[in-house]
C-alpha cells in the first residue's frame, strides 16, 4: 500500500537547506511537490516514517545516502547536439585555433555532463571535422557530473535509438552509432572510436579543490549553473578560471550567462566566453 507523508514547512526548510549545501542547488516553493516525490520514495526505500527522520540520516552525512539524496534531485534533461551552434562554433573555429598548440595536447571537459550526450557530441563533432586527430594529437575529453546514475548510461553510451529521430543530420545515426534491438526496442550504442576519447567521473562541481590536474582548452558546462543560485555560480566560475589558461573557452547554456558577475571571461559569441585575464 502506499504511503502518504507530510512534509512539514519545517522539514522542506531542511530538505531545502540540505540539499543546497551538498549540491548547490536553490529549492523553492514551486518545487516542493518534486522534492515531495523524489525524497518520498527514499524514504520508502529506507522505512522511514518521516522526512525529519530523512533529514537527520542526510545531515549525519551516511556516505551511500549522500549518493541517493543527490541523484534524486538533479535534473538531467539533456539530448545529442543540443544547441548545435556550439558544435559549430567548436569545429570552425575553437578546434582550428587549438590546433596551432606546439604541445599538441587538448583538453576538454564537459562539467555536468548529465547521461553522455553532451560529450559524445563534442566527440563526434571533433572526429567528423578532423577524423585523424587520434593520430597526431593527444585529444581528451573529461566528462563529469555529480548523479552517479546518469554516469552509468553515459559510460555505456547505450540510447534508445528513437532519441537521435530529432537529429539535423541523419549521417550522425548512420556514422557514429551501432544499431541493435533489445526486447523490441532499436538502441543505438556510440561506436568505440568516440567513446574512447571520453573519460567519465562522478565529481560534485560544489567539492573544492577539484581534484583534476592540468588546465582545460574547452569547457562546457551548459544548463547547470541555472539550478544555482548567484553566489554559486559566481564561485563556480572563479573556479573554471583556475583551471583554464588565458585563451581558454567557456561554453554555458542557452539561458545562462556570465553578464553581471566580475570574471576573466570575455563574451565571444552566443553563450561562448573566451578567459582573457
Ligand atoms: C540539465 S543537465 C545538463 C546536461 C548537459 N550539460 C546539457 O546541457 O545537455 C544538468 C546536469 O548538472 C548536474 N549537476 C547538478 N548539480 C551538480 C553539481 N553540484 N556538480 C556536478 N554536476 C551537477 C546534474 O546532475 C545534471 O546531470
């Protein structure tokens, strides 16, 4: 039978407090019924008679829990090539400046990389423009996010064939992609030349220092930062700062933006910064 739980003002006070000191992302009123939904079934999961009762094994910090409580309150909505233009923009003309560098190594990372569409966009685009980068190039891709459960399908690179349908062009399916049915379904698995250029990590973007050596040529860190509040977003991109070199490329989300925040980041473009200090 299922169970009905309150949740008190009080309790989504702490739910909301809760989750914005281990992930960064705001809560508010209107998404009291998600959380509602998506912590309930935790506490199901766990016989708990109580949000409050939830709340203290959270706050308690239980190491599996935390993965749970993250992955039940991110939004991961996300689909291969999604805003093109910067695909476009990375092969035209980020791609040909990196490819001038006399230690021709390049770096990428896809910050909150959601279920692997992202990267293996950025992949394919790259290996369609310049198929033998592998050859002559040290060419990687980093691709994190902090739910562990989309980085299981983003590590098998393994889609519901139906979600490439909206592709401009249909090559894409055809090229980089192995088709198969499983139970009567066609799914599409990205072909291992792509795969093989992405690394996936589970890191919360929150956890400074970030533990990754080195400096990235490229980031993409698109439709995440619209889940954080100002203070967040401005620390987060000092952070990006840290780990680029002036020249360095910001990518963010089509409703994001870096107006209004003092950082090193010079607008390029739509949605596409360059690090200039
Ligand atoms: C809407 S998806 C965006 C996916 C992809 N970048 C895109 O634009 O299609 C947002 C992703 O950010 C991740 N995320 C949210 N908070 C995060 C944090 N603190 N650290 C790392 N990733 C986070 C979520 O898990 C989710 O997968």
């Amino acid at each position: 039978m299922r169970k009905n739980y309150v949740l008190t003002d009080s309790e989504y006070k702490d739910i909301c407090s809760l989750v914005y000191q281990n992930t960064g992302i705001i809560l508010n009123e209107e998404k009291r019924k998600l959380a509602y939904s998506r912590f309930s079934r935790r506490l199901k999961a766990l016989k708990l008679n109580s949000f409050g009762e939830y709340c203290d094994i959270v706050r308690a910090g239980d190491k599996n829990e935390m993965t749970h409580f993250a992955n039940a309150i991110t939004t991961n909505l996300t689909s291969f090539f999604r805003e093109s233009h910067h695909f476009d923009r990375l092969v035209d003309d980020v791609m040909p400046a990196l490819l001038k560098k006399p230690s021709r190594k390049i770096r990428i990372w896809s910050a909150g990389c959601s279920t692997g569409e992202e990267p293996y966009s950025i992949a394919i685009a790259i290996l369609k423009k310049f198929p033998n980068i592998a050859a002559g190039w040290d060419c990687k891709i980093l691709a994190t996010d902090l739910d562990s459960k989309v980085l299981e399908t983003a590590s098998q690179g393994l889609y519901k064939a139906q979600g490439l349908d909206t592709l401009d062009d249909p090559e894409i399916s055809i090229n980089w992609f192995k088709k198969g049915i499983i139970d009567g379904v066609e799914y599409a698995q990205v072909l291992p030349q792509v795969r093989e250029l992405i690394k996936f990590k589970q890191l919360n973007l929150m956890n400074y220092p970030w533990p990754m050596q080195g400096t990235f040529d490229v980031i993409f860190c698109r439709n995440v930062v619209i889940y954080f509040d100002q203070v967040t977003q401005k620390k987060l991109f000092s952070h990006f700062s840290k780990v680029q070199n002036i020249g360095g490329y910001l990518f963010i989300g089509h409703s994001e933006t870096l107006k209004g925040f003092d950082t090193d980041y010079k607008n390029t473009g739509r949605t596409v910064y360059i690090k200039e200090r």
